[in-house]
C-alpha cells in the first residue's frame, strides 16, 4: 500500500513561512533546499509527518484555497491553540468550525494565504 510522503505548500515568502511553521506549531527543519533551484523547506513533527513549503515564482499569486486543499495539524489542545494562533494573527472561520465532546476543528489562513485546519479529536483517526 502506498504511504503519503509529505504535503507541498507553496508561498512568496519562503523564510518567513518557515518561521511560521517551526515557531507557531512547532515543526522544524529536516531538509534545507533554500539555495536550490526550487527553492524550499522539508518540516517535520514528532510524529514523523513531512510538509514542504516551497518558493512560488515571483508574481505569481497564491490561489484561492478555501474550497481547495489545506493542511491539518492535529493539536492536544484545541483551545489553547486556537488562542495561541490569534495571538500570531491567524484569524479562523467562523462559518466552519466545529465543536464538539469527539471533534474540535477550526480553519485559517497561514500567513501566505494556505488554508490550513487544527483539529483534536476524542479518538485519532486511524486509530
């Protein structure tokens, strides 16, 4: 069976996203390709999942995402990470998130403009 390698997200600002990802939800740096010719970041959490942000070409604009793609974080603490993001700027959708005794979800916009969701649940998926 195939096994999902990594996620790809693209943006302008290669190393600010970066500090986005490694500060606001503690991923970090596995693979550094920002001197490469595609230009990018391979990010990692304790659990062995792999994002890479790569560098849009110049003027090229990030898409409309929110019927799109997104990248979800699972988090032990749906509330205090909620907090912690709006404390950085993030502001979630109202219109989408769900709160629930077995789910609480939420999505925002990282800071160049990915659609990205935090999600606890009572039972882990897969589990």
């Amino acid at each position: 069976m195939a096994r999902i390698e990594h996620f790809a997200l693209f943006c302008e600002d290669l190393d600010a996203l970066r500090d986005f990802y490694t500060q606001a939800l503690g991923l970090r740096v596995i693979v550094d390709n920002s001197k490469a010719p595609v230009r990018g970041y391979f990010l990692t959490d304790d659990g062995g999942s792999v994002l890479e942000i790569i560098a849009r070409p110049p003027g090229t604009p990030a898409p409309d995402t929110r019927y799109g793609s997104h990248a979800a974080f699972w988090v032990e603490d749906y509330d205090r990470s909620k907090r912690d993001l709006e404390a950085r700027g993030a502001r979630f959708e109202t219109d989408s998130e769900v709160v629930s005794e077995t789910i609480k979800t939420g999505f925002f916009d990282d800071p160049q403009g990915n659609r990205l969701q935090i999600v606890w649940r009572a039972k882990p998926l897969g589990e």
